[in-house]
C-alpha cells in the first residue's frame, strides 16, 4: 500500500510539473487524479495568482 501510494504521489508532482510546462488546461480535471482534486486546485489557483501578480507588476 506505501509503495502505491509514493507511485501516486509521484504521479501527481509529475502532473503538476506538466502542467506548468502547458498550463492551458484545467489541473482539477484530469482523469485518474479525481483523489487529489483539491491539491491540484490549489496549486493550479496558487500559479494563477502569481502569474496575474507578474503581470500586474509589468509597465
């Protein structure tokens, strides 16, 4: 069960960086992480704030 679990938890960081590299698509719906919706929105919303911050900062 800890070996699944660290292979899933794995999964999921590799998602996230995935999904930085193409941030075009909706983190909370990807298939097969239903689990972890919650995590993803959170990091997909914290990405969003900063990247609207950065832009705001720009002249």
């Amino acid at each position: 069960m800890v070996h699944k679990m660290r292979n899933l938890r794995d999964e999921v960081d590799e998602l996230k960086e995935i999904w930085l590299q193409d941030p075009y698509w909706d983190l909370t719906e990807t298939e097969g992480f239903e689990s972890h919706r919650d995590e993803l929105a959170a990091f997909q919303a914290m990405w969003q704030r900063r990247w609207l911050a950065e832009q705001a900062e720009k002249p």
